[in-house]
C-alpha cells in the first residue's frame, strides 16, 4: 500500500486531537496524529504496542506513572495493556505506528 502525502483523509478524535492514517498493512498501522498545545489524551489502555516518533512540538507522557517529556526527534515504544495518557505542550506532529492494527483507526 502506498499513500501521496497530503492524501490521508483527517478526522478529530479528540479536542485538539486529529489523526491522519497513513498506511496499514495486515499487522502494522501507521499514522500521523496532530495534537492541539493544551490538549490531552486521558489515561488510557489497549492491546496494541504503540510505537512513536516526535515529527515536531513538545509532549508530557505518563505511562504507568513515569512521566516523561518528549521533542522532535525522540521516539517511544509503549507495551500493549500499558496505561498512558499524553499532554501537548506545543502544537505536535507525531508519527505512530500501532500493531495489530488498531480497527478503530482504518480509514
């Protein structure tokens, strides 16, 4: 599969929060989430590793209570059943790639 940038369809899953699925295959999705400065993504869980990368912006993670702050250029992995919530502190551009594919996400 292959996607022409600028062709991802934009939809707001939370306020502030806008996520554009890139492209996904039969074990991998990924996609590029815009998040708001302000915003936040409650506490939360899912059976999905969730692996990450800061495109640009300033995030605070909490994940199962350790809090960390992340800029452009850093990445993650966060376990699938982990709990984690996530705080804009600048407008951000993320790029996460989910496995298995998260469902609720295809386009």
């Amino acid at each position: 599969m292959f996607r022409k940038k600028g062709t991802a369809e934009k939809k707001q899953l939370l306020e502030g929060v806008h996520l554009s699925t890139l492209v996904h295959g039969e074990k991998t999705l990924m996609g590029q989430f815009s998040v708001a400065k302000g915003s936040a993504i409650p506490a939360h869980s899912h059976p999905h590793e969730q692996t990450g990368f800061m495109v640009s912006g300033k995030l605070r993670f909490n994940i199962e209570n350790e809090v960390m702050e992340v800029e452009a250029g850093d990445s993650w992995c966060i376990p699938g059943g982990a709990e984690h919530g996530v705080e804009a502190l600048e407008d951000s551009v993320v790029i996460e790639i989910f496995s298995p594919v998260r469902e609720d996400y295809l386009p």
